[in-house]
C-alpha cells in the first residue's frame, strides 16, 4: 500500500470502529475550539516574528550605511568648524552624500524629549551632518583621524552602538516566538490527549465488550486517533484562515520602517500559516496515538 493509499484509508476510516467513538459532546467543541484558538495565536505568533526581524533588518542596513558627524565649538567657530569638516568629508572616497541639519531639523529630533517650539537659536547645540556611504563604504578609522587632526570639534558616530542591540534584541525575539510557537503546540496536544482520554473513559463498556468478540487495541484506538485527528485539523484550518484574514487587514506599510505599520507575511512567510494546519493535525495523531494506547492499557 502507498503512502496516498494509506492516507486515503486513514481519512475514510471504517465505519464499524466509529461507532466507539461519539459523533458529538464536549470533546468534540473542545477540541476544535481548542485547535482554531491555538492555531489563531499561532499564525499571530509567526507574524509578529517574521514582521520583527524585516523592520530590525530594514533598520540595521539603514544604520549600517548612514553615519552623523557632530561638531562642538564656540558660536563665532561653528562656522568655520563646519566647513572644515565638510571639506574632509567631500574628499573622502566612499561616501555618497552629505547634508547639514538645519535648526529645524535638529528641533522634530529633540521635539519628543524637550517639546514643541523650542529656541535651539539660543542654546549652544552641536552641529549635526548626515553621511551616508556608497556601495563600496569608506575607511571610518582614517576619516576618524583626518578629523582629530583637523576639525577637533567633530565626533564621528558610525552607530555601531546603535546596530547591536538592535540586532541582539531581533535575535532574542525570534528565540522567544519559536519558544511561543513550541508552547502553542504542546498546549494543543495536551488539550486532544486530555479530550481523547475523556471519550474513551466515557466508552469503557463498549470498548469492553469489542474486546470480547476479538477487537484488539489498535483496532479501537486508530478510530479515535482518525476522529480527533480530522477534528484537529478542521479547527486549526478554521484558525489559520481566520488568522490570516486578520493580519491582512493588519496596516502592511513595510517601507515606513515602523513596527506597528509593518506587521503581517511578505512573500515565502505566507507558507507558515498554511502549513500549520498539517502540524496541528500532525501532533493531535502522535498525541492522540499515544492517550490511546495508555488508556486502554490502562482499562486492560
């Protein structure tokens, strides 16, 4: 028999063992209810971790090509600070643009900290320049040093203390989804073992009386794994199109770099949610199986 075959048979079942099984009860919603729900939480739980590491991704690459120069001087040498440092910065190869922020510019960056309508005018704030690096980059170590040489004033931030944290906390959250994922999973298997342990307590005299005409374990079991197996995968599959449809709907702006405006599948992602159906009806089987098996050696 193939593969196909075996799952064909599994799938139509044999009328004769479903009858030890109930067609309906309290472990029939419960496992249902139990297998959409978790499987909901789960298309959630992959969503959140794939939005995760793109935003952290989009923001390392945008740190890891943009730099900031910041210069501190007297008022009267500001100026000429300035023109210094964008000379040095205008003969470094590798470096694509350069742009000086403006006042206002450096207000909207302090305007969550300090507020609205503050007079930078009046205060002895750095000065601020934006680099951005060419596909090929540049030496940050020498334009480092041309700088201590000849704008004293400037420091240069490559925001490399920015980039590591960030890419340590991706990191932590994708261990930390997977960890989510395994404890979805393994309550949802407890749940079908618990509800399939109930229906066959509930069955103890019509599965005595098979095995007095000859049924043997694994004859009665393979009805109840098959039932609560199908059951599995019918609530999960409910769960899974629920939940995609939500994150669909879920504000998709990826290229906005914001986490809240990003989340939801892009691309080979999408194959996550569809295939957990298949995992949730692939674990009620082991865990179903394995209820089976002990109870009825238990009532043996």
């Amino acid at each position: 028999m193939s593969f196909f075959q075996g799952l064909w048979a599994f799938v139509a079942g044999d009328a004769r063992a479903e009858r030890t099984v109930p067609p309906s009860g309290y472990s029939v919603w419960l496992v249902v209810f139990a297998a959409a729900a978790m499987t909901f939480l789960a298309v959630f739980v992959s969503a959140l971790s794939q939005t995760t590491a793109r935003v952290a991704d989009l923001w390392s690459q945008e740190l890891s090509r943009a730099s900031t120069l910041r210069i501190t001087a007297d008022p009267d040498a500001m100026e000429a600070q300035v023109a210094a440092a964008l000379k040095v910065l205008d003969t470094t190869p590798g470096i694509a643009s350069v742009q000086v922020m403006t006042l206002a510019e450096q207000a909207a960056l302090l305007e969550p900290w300090l507020g609205p309508d503050v007079p930078l005018e009046l205060l002895n704030v750095p000065a601020m320049i934006d680099v951005v690096e060419d596909e090929n980059g540049f030496d940050g170590a020498g334009l480092r040093a041309r700088l201590a040489a000849e704008v004293p004033g400037a420091v240069y931030d490559d925001h490399t203390t920015w980039r590591a944290p960030l890419v340590r906390a991706a990191g932590q959250l994708r261990v930390t989804a997977a960890l989510a994922l395994v404890l979805i999973l393994g309550a949802l298997a407890a749940m079908v073992a618990l509800a399939a342990q109930a229906a066959l307590a509930a069955n103890a005299q019509v599965i005595s009386v098979l095995r007095l005409v000859g049924a043997r374990d694994v004859y009665i079991a393979r009805a109840f794994v098959r039932r609560f197996t199908l059951r599995t995968f019918a609530g999960a599959a409910v769960g899974a199109v629920v939940g995609m449809i939500v994150v669909a709907l879920l504000p998709n702006d990826a290229t906005s770099g914001g986490f809240l405006t990003a989340i939801g599948f892009q691309g080979l992602g999408w194959i996550m949610p569809v295939i957990l159906p298949f995992v949730a009806g692939v674990i009620a089987f082991a865990a179903t199986r394995a209820a089976a098996l002990r109870m009825l050696r238990q009532q043996a």
